[in-house]
C-alpha cells in the first residue's frame, strides 16, 4: 500500500501595529531613560549617551529622555557625557530581544575633567514595561544551566512542561529563529533546531500575543542567534560517558570499561575576517550516543519460527544471530551554524547564514529485544540558508529584510531501498500471544520531505519614548510530500 501526499500553500501576511513601550516579533531590543542633575533634579538637555564599542548612541531631548533602538541582545556598557558634569558610566546593561532596558543617568557636576563614575546597572531595570508572560533567557544564563538544548531551556520557564505552554498541545507553540517562523505546516514541530551554544537570546511568550504571531496558541519562542566578534575566540570540549549499574541482570551488555558509548563534542570559533567590517562565527556538534538498554543479536529478520502447534516437540524456530549485544536506543549525528556579518556603514548590517544537521536515532522497543535489527530507525537532514538585512535610517527608525529556506528530509526504514529483497513475509518470526520477535521487521516505510521559503520586511518608527510603529509583511511559501509505505 502507497499513500502520498503533496502540500503547497503561498501564505502572504501584513501587519500594521501600534505598540507600547514594547516591540514584538524582532530580533533586538531597546535603552531608555532619563538624563538629570544629580542636585537639582533637573533635565540635562543635549547629554550625549553612548553605548561604548558600538556605533549606537543618543541625545536627551528637552525633558532629559532618550531612547536608543535597533540594538542586539547581549550585555553592555553605557556612558552618559555632559559638559561640566561628571562622566557616568553603566557596566552590564543587559539588552533583551523585544524588551527596554531602562536607565536613569544622575550627573554630578564637577570642575575636575577625566573623572568617571561607574555603576552596575539592576536587572529588573530590564522589566518596567513588560505587558505579558514574557520570559528571556540570555547565553550568560544558559551557561549556567545543566541543559543540553534549546528545548530543554526552554521547559525551564515557568508555565512550560515538557514542551506544552500552559496546558496546550506542543504543536501549538510557534518556533523562530532570528525573527522567522520555522515551524512545520503539515504537524506544526520544527524544521530545524540550533544549539545552546549559538543563542546569544531566548524570549519566551505565554499569553497576550501581539498580531503578528499568526499560527500560535498556545506561547511563542524566539532564538537570536550569535554574531562573531572583533577578538578571535574559540572553544574546544568533549565528554565521554557510561552507565554503571549493579543490576547486569536487568541492565544486561553494560560494559564499566566502555567509556564511548556516550560521546559529546563541541567546538566553536568567531573573530574578524576585515577588521570592523566583516566577522565570522562557526560552531560544530558531534553526538553518537547510546543509552543504557540493549538488546541481543539472537534472531535475523529473516528467521523463521513456527509456536502454532500444541505439541512442543513440533515447534521449529531459527535463530542464525551471534547472541551478540546491541544497542537498540541510540542518537548518531552532527549539526553546523555558520554566519557572516558584514558591516559597510555604520547603519548598515547584513548577515548571511548555513546551518545543517544530519542524525540516525532508534528507540528501545521490547517485544524487538532478540531482534534488534528488525527495528525501523529516523533518518534526518536539515540545511538552513538565511539572509538578514538591517538599515538604521534615522535614531528613530530602522527596517529589517529576511529571507529564509529550508529543506528538510525526514525517513524512517529498516532499509534505505523499499524494494529490498531483505524485507520479508510478516509469517517470519510468527507468533501468537505475548513473547518476542524470533524474525521479521518494523514494515512501515516513511519518505517525507518539507521544503519552507519565507520573505519578510518590517519597519520601526519610535514616535515617542514610549510609543512605536510597527508595519511591514510576510510571504511564506510550503512544499511538502509525504510519502509513507506498508511493506
């Protein structure tokens, strides 16, 4: 039996908003604040606020505010200037995606030039303005944390388990990397995952979601990748692993020496390709990882066994395997980010990103435990090309340009070619009531491939120090052809 399916939807969306104090759906965030006499309390029009090793920066206008927008998520330091006051300096800003920091300046008038006052900035600075069950988990904090990926960080937040947003399904939860959706539209899971260590931030939306989340029910997540730096950088790590049990009986084929069979390893590089114009980030993750249970080489799918008879004396069973042991949950693959961002004016920033991923998983199934190569595994390969584009075209405006693919192969198989002659009768390995497989194999044949092509432009404009708007649009185009056999 064949069954196909074919899934081609052009999906265009626009969106116009008018937001407070918080912008949605980008990928950076926002500082506001006040500039003021220390003694008087009152405004200091003109101070200069600069964000130090960035080409960002802003006046306070009349009343002493000011704002800087369009910036990335990471932590920073920022310094208020103002002739014949005292410079103040702010150490460990932390920018979120989506969210203003807020920072009051309070000068000090002084006669004395070059001195400097230095404070460290609260972090619940960052949260004034928040509207909605937001939660940001910045790479400062998933460092800190015993977790191995994003899906993990994100069950951290409150109102997540186990990927269900307050009590939703998980396919209802819109997945976005850098600003653009990556979900699947045929079951709604994700096309294409990063790693830990490429996020620089993590926003994650319970309730209240703004328009421009179209596709969402139940919460929103948003990764912002990592850009290379001006200072070359690199990380080299590897784990190795085992299990250890007193139970060899339950827990059989569990060698102490076997140190492999958990296998982790990461590395990581960024710096300057041109100096101030162009950088590079790359990260790498190997993984061939097996878990603690295993079964035993007895019988081949091609075995055949024959219990139907009342008499024991008439029971014929084959069993050609070595008595070996194997493990039956394993995960081997590899993933890779790449990203190049280049700066031509100050304005003006684009970014040009490749990430792949290649993974074999298998899952332990019981009744296949002298069987163990008559189990179905998950075959998986992912490539990315993305495209972002940002232009500061004012203090108070900026507009973005994305482009994003993705092609997305997915197979489940005993063997790779349908019409394998190894694919045997379901009367091998025939057996009646509960027991374990003595022949044959999983039948089911699975050949999907999901392809997902998105456009978008938006725009900025900070009206006010507390009011912005928001337009611009969304072209998403799917290709997907499901292809699923009955062997």
């Amino acid at each position: 039996m064949k069954c196909r399916a074919t899934v081609c939807l052009g999906l265009p969306l626009v969106v116009l908003l008018v937001l407070t104090a918080t912008l949605f759906g980008a990928t950076t965030g926002k500082i506001a604040g006040r500039v003021t006499d220390k003694e008087t309390g009152e405004p200091l029009v003109g101070a200069n606020i600069i964000i130090q090793n960035t080409n960002l920066g802003a006046a306070a206008d009349i009343d002493g505010n000011f704002f800087i927008i369009n910036i990335p998520p990471g932590k920073y330091v920022v310094e208020a200037r103002m002739m014949g006051y005292t410079n103040t300096v702010m150490e460990d800003a932390q920018v979120r995606t989506n969210a203003t920091t807020s920072l009051d300046f309070k000068l000090t008038a002084t006669v004395i030039e070059g001195e400097t006052i230095v404070v460290t900035v609260d972090a619940i600075s960052t949260k004034k303005d928040q509207t909605s069950s937001i939660r940001n988990v910045s790479s400062d904090q998933i460092e800190l944390l015993p977790v191995e990926s994003v899906q993990q960080v994100i069950n951290l937040q409150a109102g997540v388990v186990n990927g269900h947003f307050r009590g939703g399904r998980t396919n209802e939860v819109s997945y976005m990397i850098d600003g653009l959706q990556v979900n699947d539209v045929y079951d709604k899971g994700r096309l294409t995952n990063v790693e830990t260590e490429v996020i620089q931030d993590v926003e994650v939306i319970l309730g209240t979601f703004n328009a421009e989340y179209g596709r969402a029910m139940s919460g929103v997540v948003n990764a912002v990748t990592k850009e290379g730096s001006e200072r070359f950088h690199g990380m080299v790590s590897g784990q190795l692993g085992n299990y250890y049990t007193n139970h060899t009986d339950l827990f059989i084929g569990l060698t102490p020496g076997d140190i492999t069979r958990k296998t982790n390893l990461r590395a990581q590089l960024e710096g300057p390709i041109i100096r101030k114009y162009l950088t590079f980030f790359v990260n790498y993750r190997g993984r061939d990882e097996a878990n603690h249970l295993n079964g035993i080489y007895r019988f081949n799918p091609y075995d055949y066994s024959n219990f139907t008879s009342m008499n024991p004396e008439d029971w014929y069973s084959e069993h050609t395997g070595d008595d070996s042991y194997v493990s039956m949950s394993i995960f081997k693959g590899y993933s890779f980010y790449g990203k190049l961002t280049l700066r031509p004016f100050a304005n003006l920033k684009a970014n040009l990103i490749y990430s792949r991923s290649e993974s074999e998983s298998g899952s332990y199934q019981h009744y296949m435990r002298y069987n163990p190569y008559g189990v179905a595994h998950n075959f998986s390969d992912v490539n990315n090309y993305t495209f972002l584009l940002n232009h500061t075209i004012s203090p108070k405006m900026f507009h973005e340009f994305k482009i994003n693919f993705v092609d997305n192969l997915y197979n489940r198989y005993v063997y790779e070619n349908p019409t394998d002659p190894r694919y045997v009768s379901e009367w091998y390995g025939f057996s009646t009531g509960p027991g374990f497989s003595t022949g044959s194999q999983d039948k089911v044949y699975t050949d999907n491939s999901t392809t997902r092509t998105d456009i978008k432009w938006d725009a900025t404009w900070q009206v006010t120090k507390n009011h912005s708007l928001k337009g611009g649009f969304l072209l998403t185009n799917h290709d997907k052809d499901i292809k699923e056999y009955q062997m």
